[in-house]
C-alpha cells in the first residue's frame, strides 16, 4: 500500500518506518554539557545533531588498540623487524 501525502494526517508524516538506536547519558557534568552546548551552537546544529556528528566520527575512527589488532592480524610481510629498523636506521643516516 503507498500513501499518498495528501491522505496522510500531518503527524502521520512525521513517523518513520526505521526507529534509530538512542543514547542516553547520566550524570553529564555540567560544564560538559554547557561546552557541547556551546559547540553545537558555534557550529550552527542543535546539540543532538552536533552531538551525533561527533558519536559517528569516533565511531569511524579506530582505536589504537583497534589498529594495533588489525597490525598483529596482518601476515604476508617478508622483512623482519630486525631488518626493518636496520633499514630505517641507515636510511636516517643517509639524510
């Protein structure tokens, strides 16, 4: 069935078909809050898109615990370390 916007009520519009996760923080500090409060602001967003701004961009940056997993998971490499910082070593030497 596909509904047409002039058959739907105005609050009817407003629903989505897909509910996202929420978040919810206690015991924010204060002065936390006033600051992100004041960076939303400066950036021209409501705290809730500033703050879903900032949750996605550390959600896609990994961690370096992250990125030292992904290190130990690699395989393949034909250059042992001793070899490696020997090469590093003589090329600092050269510069």
């Amino acid at each position: 069935m596909v509904l047409h916007a002039s058959k739907v009520a105005p609050i009817d519009l407003c629903l989505h078909a897909v509910s996202m996760p929420n978040v919810l923080v206690r015991d924010l500090p204060d002065d936390v809050h006033r600051h992100l409060t004041q960076r939303a602001q400066a950036a021209g967003l409501s705290l809730q898109q500033y703050l879903t701004t900032e949750l996605t961009r550390l959600a896609r940056h990994p961690t370096l615990d992250e990125i030292i997993e992904r290190i130990e998971q690699h395989q393949g490499g034909t250059v042992g370390l001793t070899q490696a910082a020997n090469d590093l070593e003589a090329q600092r030497s050269h510069q």
